[in-house]
C-alpha cells in the first residue's frame, strides 16, 4: 500500500527556519523516519514537497489511483490553497493533515483550514512526530477489518 506524504511552501527549511517554533529536524530527516516506519507497517511512503500549489496538484492526480491515503502538511496553503483542496477532496483518499506547531495557539489567520473539513484528522503541535502519528493511525485505518 502507498502513502504520500505531501509537504507545502516553506517546509524544505525545516531544521533551519525558526527552529524554536518548527524544531531542528529536517525535512529529509522526517522523511526518513517515516518511510523506515512505513516499511515496518508494510507501506511504501511516496514524499514530495514543493513550494509551488501546482505541482502538489499534478502530484495527488498522478499518484491518487494507485495510493491508499495523503499525509499533508500544506504550510501557508492550508489557508488559502483552494485548488489544493479540491484535488485532495477528487482523490478520494483518506487525508490527515499536519502542522508542527499547535495552528490554534499562534496568529488567528493560522486556525483556518480550507483542508480540514476534507480531512479524516488532523495532528497539530506535536512537532516532526506528528507526521509518525499520522501513519500509525493510516496503519489502524486500512487495516482495521484486522484489528480487535
């Protein structure tokens, strides 16, 4: 089974941009980290991060007939990115969105999310392992016919 891993604007900086609020590790680190778990799972997770909304799009069409869920952390698109939105609702994939930090304790713009209403769930401010949390959870989601 696939998993993406889709990451917005801004976030191939992590571990140097403002690493009091996002933390020290990278974004090839994170990236690690989640495809070695998803291996344990039995998953192949796909990451790709851009900076531009466009290749995000071109990325879910491509991807979303042979994936079985969307990890997103959309940075500053969560707010506005509506054409991001609308491809990741046609997927038709279970979404479950990410922020490392905590989006409701920070500016108010930053609460709202265009992707959210679209979303299984979504992990904010819990920092880089969030993005494990999000495919423990995918673990139990697709394969919950198999648990108790």
């Amino acid at each position: 089974m696939q998993i993406l891993c889709l990451n917005g604007p801004n976030l191939n900086k992590l571990g140097e941009r403002n690493p009091g609020l996002y933390g020290t590790i990278s974004l090839i680190e994170i990236e690690s980290e989640l495809v070695n778990l998803g291996k344990q799972f039995g998953f192949d997770v796909f990451c790709f991060q851009s900076n531009g909304e466009g290749q995000l799009i071109d990325l879910i069409q491509e991807k979303a007939s042979t994936s079985h869920g969307i990890i997103i952390n959309a940075g500053a698109l969560t707010h506005y990115g509506f054409s991001l939105r609308d491809a990741l609702e046609d997927s038709s994939l279970p979404i479950v969105e990410i922020h490392l930090s905590n989006i409701y304790r920070r500016e108010p713009w930053r609460s709202n999310s265009v992707i959210a209403p679209i979303s299984v769930g979504q992990i904010c401010g819990l920092g880089w392992r969030g993005y494990l949390y999000a495919l423990q959870f995918f673990n139990y989601h697709l394969n919950k016919e198999n648990q108790l």
